[in-house]
C-alpha cells in the first residue's frame, strides 16, 4: 500500500473513540481561537471586499457567514468565513510545519456540517483528522517549499481541508484519494503576499477548493489516486527532499494538532520570541522607552526574511515587522489587535522607537527563539532570550486563557451572554446533536435581518 492510500485509510477508520483526551481539548481549543479570530476579523477590508463578491454571488442558502449571519452556498461561506479567520493574521499556528491550519480547515468543516446537520462529535473527529493531513504531508514536503516561497498554509490548507470535508461526507476509498488529487492540482499561493489582503486570500481559498475536491470526488470527478506518493507530480514541484514515510510513521501514536501554537499577540508567529522578551524586560526592570539608546535583536533567518519589514506603511504590514512589533511592546507592554493600525504606525514615539531597533539573522537559533539586548543611555544593558514564547506547545496558552482572547474578540459583535453560550457549548463539544446551533450563536443579526 503507498502512502496516499495509507494516510487516507487511517483517516478513514479514525473515530473520536480512540482519540487521547488531551487531542479533543487541543480541538475545543482550536474552534473557540477560530470562532474569535473570524468574528474579530469580520470588518477587516479583506473581509469586507469578500463578503461584498459573495452577496453579489448570491448562492443557494446552505450555510452562514459568521458575524453578519448571511446564508450561501457552503463553497462561498468556506471562502469568506476562512478570510475573515485570517484577515487579523491572529489565528493559531503549527510552527514545525509553517501554516496556518485551523484557518481554512475549520472554514470548510462548519459550512459543511451546518449544510449537512452533523453533530459535535463528528466535527471533531474530523478537524482531528484534518490536522493529521495537513502537518504529515507538511512534514513530508520538510522546509525548501516554504523557504523558495511557497505559502505553507496555502498548500497545506487546501489538502487538510479535502481530508477533513472527505471525513465528514464518509468518502469512499477510491473518492478520498481522488479528492486529494484534485486538491494537491489546486495548490499554490506564493508568501509574496504576505503584509497584503492576499494572505488571507489564501486561508478561504483553500477552504473552498478543499470542499471543491471532495464534492467532485464524491461525484466521480477523476485524479491521480498516487497524489502524495514518492516520485508524484506533487512532490517533485514543491519538494527536493520529499519524504512519503512520514505520512505513515507512528499514525495514531502522535498528533499533529497537538503541536499547535496559539497566538497571545496578533502579528506573524516568528515576531513572537521578541514581542515576548521585550516585555519581559520591561516587567523586570525599571526604565522607560525614551531611556532607550539601542535594541539589539538576534534571531533565526527565516525569522528575519519573513518578518524583517524596516517601514510599514499599514498595521497590516505591521504584522509582519519584528521594528513595528518591539516599538509596541517596549511602549505598551503588549501586542493586541487594536495596535496594528495604520494610526499607530505614523505614531512619532513609536517611529523613533523603531529606529534603535537592529535586527540581526542568527543561523544557531531556532524559528521561536530570539535574543534581545536594551542598552540604556546611562550605559546599563539587559538581557534576555527566549526559547518558546507564549502560546507555543512548551509553553502553552491555557483553556482560560483562549477564552478571554476570544471573549475580547467576540465583543466586537455579540453580547455578554451570547459569549458565554459559545464557551460553554464549544466546552462540552462532544454532546452537541447539531453544529448548526453553534453557528446560530455565533450571528451578530439574524438571517431574515441581513439579507434583504
């Protein structure tokens, strides 16, 4: 049996039963960040210029937009919902594979299992399985994509999402592996883009083109069957290194989604260890940012390449400038969503504190470590370095801790009780009979309100 095959079966035969208690909460976890993410990210113009194209589009009513409440095709709410998750660049990540995978994983499950009235259990079990394709084939493709500049989470999107929406419709064993075919001939997405609406583009793209897959999959559209096998078209585009073994090494014994890493700041995951160290010094030690003489920043190249924007001209190019990132930090003591604003970045005090941060590529530090060094002008220095910020795997946010990020987020758009109903039935997700009355929660306005 080759590789494709053998991932796919063991996605098949999965069920929630054999799951380790630790991988459900990880999954609870992942939807709650997911529903805040995308209610926060609902009036980003990303969003706004989305959902625009879908109410023209129009769509048989099978499925909702969050935040506004509006009813279209599943195809058209995977692709809006994913944007809005990724507009505030806030939503969580899998450093060891580089993508963003709830994003567009969870933007093609929920439409689905609204559409089709499948319960909390089923939705798990396939995010899970979702999870598991999207970070083994990461794994298998290793690093050279994501560093000649193919988007992770665009690549990886669109096939975790034919799995998982594969899982859900009880695919065949001939449909699953041709759905993966045509969701690998759909991939793309270049990290050009990143700073720009495009990066989010990529998230609900790829949602859609994974329910894209498995629809036609199920219809009998045809594919390579071999799709994430050695030697494939696939894997000779994307990788050099190509490693079919790691799709089928340990299945069942390790997760993926446990790997996850869950964002405290909302800028780019690798400008976390310095977001983190600076405001540890901060906290311990007495001095003011107009103290300041110099910053010194080391970290990992990749670090720097991805998130090394000396002038951003938007707080969405923000996101991704460690010099925007650390001037907040040291000024504010964090990193929340209300910061990265094209305001904040013509602010005159955070300029100048940007202008004393030097950043330097260190080859022996890894994507979530950072060095950091504050020389004050009466000569002290402090140190400090981080080796896993916040929110990562080895130092993880907790459950409370989710659900204030998401509380704070969902307030923009719902009342105080409606939130505690969405904490309280994401908690207990394994019991719910229909997913539908989540999502009904999760509407700023009724249906019968917004589509006029």
């Amino acid at each position: 049996m080759g590789a494709t095959r053998g991932l796919l079966d063991f996605v098949a035969r999965s069920e929630i039963e054999g799951f380790p208690e630790e991988v459900i909460e990880m999954s609870k976890k992942c939807l709650l960040d997911w529903i805040g993410v995308t209610l926060g990210g609902a009036q980003e113009a990303a969003a706004r210029a989305i959902l625009d194209l879908v109410r023209e589009a129009g769509g048989e009513k099978q499925a909702t937009l969050l935040a506004i409440g509006m009813r279209t095709s599943v195809l058209n709410a995977a692709l809006a919902n994913g944007t809005m998750a990724h507009a505030l660049d806030y939503d969580d990540a899998n450093s060891v594979v580089r993508a963003h995978i709830s994003a567009p994983l969870i933007a093609a499950l929920l439409p689905l299992a609204e559409y089709k009235g499948r319960t909390g259990r089923d939705f798990i079990t396939a995010l899970v399985m979702g999870f598991e394709a999207s970070t083994r084939i990461g794994l298998a493709l290793g690093k050279e994509y994501y560093e000649a500049g193919w988007h992770a989470t665009a690549i990886l999107g669109r096939l975790g999402a034919a799995a998982a929406v594969g899982k859900l419709m009880k695919l065949g064993s001939d449909q699953f592996a041709a759905a993966m075919g045509i969701a690998a001939t759909q991939a793309g997405g270049i990290r050009d883009v990143f700073g720009t609406m495009t990066k989010p583009f990529h998230a609900g793209k790829a949602a859609a083109d994974g329910i894209l897959a498995a629809i036609l999959a199920q219809r009998g559209f045809t594919a390579p069957m071999d799709i994430l096998d050695e030697g494939s078209g696939f894997s000779r585009v994307f990788s050099p290194t190509y490693r079919s073994k790691l799709l089928i090494e340990n299945l069942g014994k390790t997760y993926g989604i446990l790997n996850n890493s869950f964002k405290p700041y909302a800028a780019c995951l690798l400008i976390h260890p310095v977001i983190d160290g600076l405001i540890l010094l901060r906290k311990q030690y007495p001095f003011e940012a107009k103290e300041i003489e110099r910053i010194g920043i080391e970290v990992a190249p990749l670090n720097l390449e991805v998130a090394g924007n000396v002038r951003p001209r938007s707080g969405l190019e923000g996101k991704f400038s460690l010099y925007f990132a650390a001037a907040l930090a040291l000024l504010f003591g964090h990193a929340g969503n209300s910061l990265f604003s094209d305001k904040m970045i013509a602010d005159p005090e955070v300029r100048s504190q940007m202008e004393k941060v030097a950043a330097t590529g260190n080859p022996s530090l890894g994507e979530t470590e950072a060095k950091i060094t504050v020389k004050l002008k009466d000569g002290r220095v402090h140190a400090t370095q981080v080796a896993s910020p916040k929110g990562d795997p080895r130092n993880p946010l907790s459950f409370a801790e989710i659900e204030e990020k998401f509380a704070d987020l969902a307030s923009t758009v719902l009342p105080e009780d409606r939130i505690e109903k969405i904490i309280g039935l994401v908690r207990q997700l394994e019991d719910l009979k229909e997913m539908s009355t989540l999502v009904s929660l999760c509407c700023k306005k009724a249906e019968d309100e917004t589509d006029g």
